[in-house]
C-alpha cells in the first residue's frame, strides 16, 4: 500500500471518529439537560427501566440514548444482566456535582450553534452576520457557565490575580462589570464584599432582570444594574475597579468599549479582563487543544454577533496579542497576562489606570 492510501486511510479512520464523537456531543447534551448523567452517578448498575423512574423520564427514549453512550464508551453495559452504570471517572467530568470540572455543559452549544447554520451559510455568501437575537437560549446557557466557574474561583482564586485587589475590596471600593449578562458575578462580589458599591452594565433586558432578581434574592444592597451600551458608557473616574469576563471580543466596538472602560476608572484604579487563552498568530494555536472548537464557536456566533452590527468582528480567537495591542490603544500601560491554575480556557488581563484622561 501506497504512503498516500495509508493516508487516506488514516484520514478516513479519523473522520469517522469526527462523526461519531459529533453525534455524541448531542447525546451528552441531552443527557446533562434532562439530568440522566446525575442520575445514574446516584444508582447502582441499573436497568433501562430503573434508570427512566429514577430520572422521572421516557423509557424509551432513556433506552435509545443508553444504546450511544454504550456504543461510544461513555457508559457501562453488562448484557447478562441488562444493566447499565456510569463509571465514576466519567461522572467526574459529566455531572453537576462535578461543578467547575462538569464539561457535559459545553455540549449544549453544539445544538445551538446548529439553529443558525443555514444563517451561517448566507453570511458566508453575502457577508453580514447573525443578530444575537437569534442565539435566544444562549444567555441561558452562559449562566449555566459563569455559575460554574465563579462559583468556584471568581473569589478565591480570580480577584487574588490582581496584587492587593482583594484587601480594597474587604475595606470598599467602586467596581463595574461591563457586559455584566445576568450578574452572577456582581452578586457574587457584592455578597462577598459589603462594603464596596458594585454596578452591573449590559444591554440585555432579559439579563439585567434576571440580575435584578438574583440581586433581590441574595437581599443585597450593595448592587446595582443598568441598562447600557457598553460602547456608550458615560462615567468619569467614577471606579476603583473595572471587569469584564469573556465579553470584549464579542462587542461590536470594542476599541470604542475599552476607552470608555479607560475614561471610567479613576487613576490608580484597576481593569481586569477574562478572555479567551489563544494566540492571534493561528500557527501558535496547534497545540490548543481546544482551537477547532474555539475557531468554531467564533464563526457560529462570537464574530458573526459582531459582524452583525456592524462591528470589527474580532472573534473568540483574537489572541493575546491583539488583545494587548486594543488594551494599549486604549490608554493602559503596563498589562500582565496571568491564569489560574487548571484553567486552560482562560488569560485574565490584569492592567493599571495610570494617568488621568485629558
């Protein structure tokens, strides 16, 4: 056999499994949706029937969806008994109570990702983009993620990335969140921190009632949201801290955006920027075990939202480097570039205001 057909066939081999793990991913999203993964981590080897009651589910349908988890070796069969069970190394990673580490919760962008396709499509004939309004489950599903995440680390492990940070905090401080969606982190803070003053930004109704509500919830008075364009922010030296998580690269303007966030905080004061960990330069993401579904998540809806108001359309992947390139535009000066450990998703941007603006 010919190195060419070794090739192909390797290549073959390879797609196959493309297909199969694809088809997988919306199987698993399914399965964290309806709560059968967290149901079965609580069952002993169970049959189809005891899995479906336990789940309060279909059976039928419950039985169809063991058959691909079976085949694609996420759950355990024994034929003798007809039983099924989810190993423990793998409830790790696919249940809630996995918290941080749950990565079931990520499928769920593959089907949404899937509604707009045929919009995709046009846009790569005619140009444009896709309206966030058509991605409507897409707020629901970041604060599945931020909830994840900040639960875990946004206290004891994020803040602390900025020398100091958490001691101005505890003694109180001004912080906005820019792109702040249903809150979760300000609230967060703001319970944390009594006696800072926290402001949460966004141009989602939908989140900043949902913020709102929360807010009520945790009874806290320290926290307030609004309404607002992030590329149209107002404040002067009105705050001490400025963040923005994972929503820079998705705004339309963002250069426009971090001026405002320059112009916002007082001298002295402190930016701290979540993004995406990727470098601009695409040879450099080779490594990236997660750039296909990084670049992919950037064509479906990060650029294309921005594309389609007429923005830069930087995307999820613009890279540290691009990234230092806008915040340094933007008037700040010394930028560090950290991450948490265990954290392969994410640089956080940590910079100093350190002149006032003219």
């Amino acid at each position: 056999m010919s190195k060419e057909e070794n090739e192909n066939n390797d290549f073959g081999g390879r797609f196959l499994q493309i297909l199969n793990d694809g088809m997988l991913c919306l199987m698993t999203s399914v399965g964290h949706k309806t709560g059968l993964f967290d149901a079965m981590a609580r069952l002993s080897p169970s049959t189809s029937i005891e899995i479906a009651k336990a789940a309060k589910l279909n059976e039928r349908y419950v039985r169809e969806w063991l058959g691909a988890m079976v085949t694609g070796r996420i759950i355990d069969y024994e034929p003798s008994t007809g039983r099924y069970s989810l190993p423990a190394a793998h409830a790790s990673c696919l249940t809630r109570d996995a918290g941080i580490d749950n990565l079931a919760m990520f499928t769920q962008y593959i089907a949404l990702m899937g509604n707009v396709e045929d919009d995709i499509v046009k846009c790569f004939k005619k140009g444009g983009g896709v309206p966030y309004s058509a991605f409507p489950k897409f707020q629901e599903i970041q604060a599945e993620e931020t909830a994840r995440v900040f639960d875990a680390r946004l206290v004891g492990d994020i803040l602390p990335l900025a020398q100091g940070l958490t001691g101005r905090l505890k003694s109180g401080i001004d912080v906005l969140d820019v792109g702040c969606g249903t809150g979760h982190a300000i609230n967060l803070m703001a319970k944390a921190f009594p006696k800072s003053r926290f402001w949460g930004y966004d141009i989602s109704r939908e989140g900043i009632g949902a913020a709102r509500a929360e807010a009520k919830k945790m009874k806290l008075k320290n926290a307030k949201f609004k309404i607002v364009d992030a590329s149209k922010i107002g404040d002067r030296e009105k705050f001490d801290l400025v963040t923005a998580f994972d929503t820079i690269h998705d705004q339309a303007r963002p250069a426009k955006v971090l001026k405002c966030i320059h112009r916002a905080l007082r001298k002295g004061g402190t930016f701290l920027m979540q993004d995406i960990a990727a470098s601009s330069r695409l040879h450099e993401n080779m490594e990236n075990p997660l750039a296909p579904s990084l670049y992919t998540i950037s064509t479906m809806h990060c650029m294309t939202v921005s594309l389609a108001y007429g923005g830069e359309g930087l995307g999820t992947v613009w890279g540290e480097q691009k990234a230092k390139e806008k915040l340094a535009e933007a008037g700040f000066e010394s930028i560090d570039v950290r991450q948490v450990e265990g954290d392969i998703l994410n640089y956080y941007y940590v910079t100093t205001k350190m002149s006032k603006d003219l």
